[in-house]
C-alpha cells in the first residue's frame, strides 16, 4: 500500500503594491512647481497692470496735473508682496504735457516710497524732468530763431540780423524761476564778435521764459540742455496723490 504524502496548506498569493519610483515622482513635483509658478507670475503681472492703470487714472484726473495719457510703471518684485505691505520702492510716470502758452512738454515723474492709504496715495519724495524741444522754442513773433544742442550743455542760437547770420552759443541758467540765457560766444556772418554786446543781451532776455506752476508741489532746482531740448529739473518733498 502507497504511502500518502503529508498534506501541505497551500497559501494564498500575496499582492505586490507598486509604488511611484523617485525618478517618476520628480517630474510630476517639477511639472505642478513649473504650473504654480506660471500662475504665481501671471497673477503678479496682472495685479501689476490694474494697479498701474489706477495709479495713471488718478494722475490724469488729478486738478492741475496737466499730464495727458500719462504711463505708469511701478518697480518692485514681487508685486503682490510689495502691495501687501501697501508700499512700493517707486513708481515711474511718462507723459506728454502743454505750457500755458502752448508749449509741448516731455514729462518724467519718479516717485520714491510710494504707500496707498486711505484710497490714495503718497510719496515720500519726487524727482521730475520737463523736457521742451528745441523746435517749439525757436520762434516768436515774426522773427525766426533756430535752436539746438551746441554741446557742453550751451544752447546754439542761430538768427539773422540784417540779412546776416548770427550765431550765439549760450548757457542756461535758473534764476528766479525763469529760464534766462548767458551767451558765452557769438559770431555775425562768420566773424566773432564780443558776447557781451548790449544788443546780445538784449536778444537773450527776450528768450528767457517763466517756468510755469509744475504739479504735484514740484519746485524747479536746475535746467540743462540735451539732445532732446532744454530740460527743467525739480523736485518735491512727500507729496499726497489724493
């Protein structure tokens, strides 16, 4: 008779429970850190424009202004951050205004430790640059004067006086909130003649011009000469942008 082998419990198969191995994990963490970012950025940048687009609303709308259009750009990075803690290290407005007798202007506004509060906003301090170019200077009345940049920070003055060409090249100087001219050099159809003639000065104070009232409390501190046209410099304390 056949001898029966033991019996032996078989057991049941376990399951095997697969996991992500690390070097799937890491692109899908670099993929979500990639979306988080763009969305982070996204959000930066929009919430930078509707703030820039209100900060240029109020400036236009503001009495006495006087700046058309005008464009804003606020510094600082992040945004978000910077308007959580209602602050911005500075903002930049560019526009295009006019003098009271029809002068265009370039307009250049830093403001520097901007904070809002109270729906408004303030500045702890700004610096400005009014740019008038030199085709807008160069006539009055009947007598036609060219300007330009004569280097060195001087003005070329170049007129015609009894059919004969007169060049002046002159520095501009703030005095007493007027821009005046100081001819350094002068010549009459080619052959120099003193700077210091009555008769030239007399033609220089005819071109001095009366800075007009600049907004946003800003008080003239000097002039200079570029390429661009004559340059107003000024400059303000805190100022409210209310």
């Amino acid at each position: 008779m056949p001898l029966r082998s033991p019996h032996t419990p078989t057991t049941a198969k376990s399951r095997t429970v697969r996991t992500a191995s690390p070097r799937r994990r890491a692109p899908r963490a670099v993929a979500v850190a990639l979306l988080v970012g763009a969305a982070l950025l996204t959000a930066d940048a929009v919430a930078r424009q509707v703030a820039e687009n209100r900060f240029a609303d109020r400036i236009a709308a503001r009495p006495g202004g006087g700046l058309a259009s005008p464009e804003v750009t606020i510094e600082g990075y992040p945004f978000l951050l910077d308007a959580a803690r209602g602050t911005h290290p500075e903002v930049r407005v560019r526009g295009d205004a006019r003098t009271s007798d029809g002068i265009p202007v370039k307009a250049s506004v830093d403001l520097h430790a901007v904070s809002e509060h109270a729906g408004g906003y303030a500045a702890q301090s700004l610096d400005a640059a009014f740019t008038a170019p030199f085709a807008s200077l160069g006539s009055r009345g009947d007598r036609s004067v060219r300007l330009s940049d004569a280097g060195n920070g001087r003005v070329r003055i170049e007129a015609a006086v009894v059919g004969m060409p007169l060049v002046i090249t002159a520095e501009p100087r703030l005095d007493a909130g007027a821009v005046t001219l100081s001819a350094d050099s002068a010549s009459l159809a080619g052959r120099p003649i003193d700077p210091a003639t009555p008769a030239i000065g007399r033609a220089l104070s005819e071109r001095s011009r009366p800075i007009p009232p600049l907004p946003l409390g800003l008080e003239p501190t000097a002039v200079s000469v570029g390429s661009g046209g004559v340059t107003v410099h000024a400059r303000a304390r805190r100022t409210d942008l209310t």
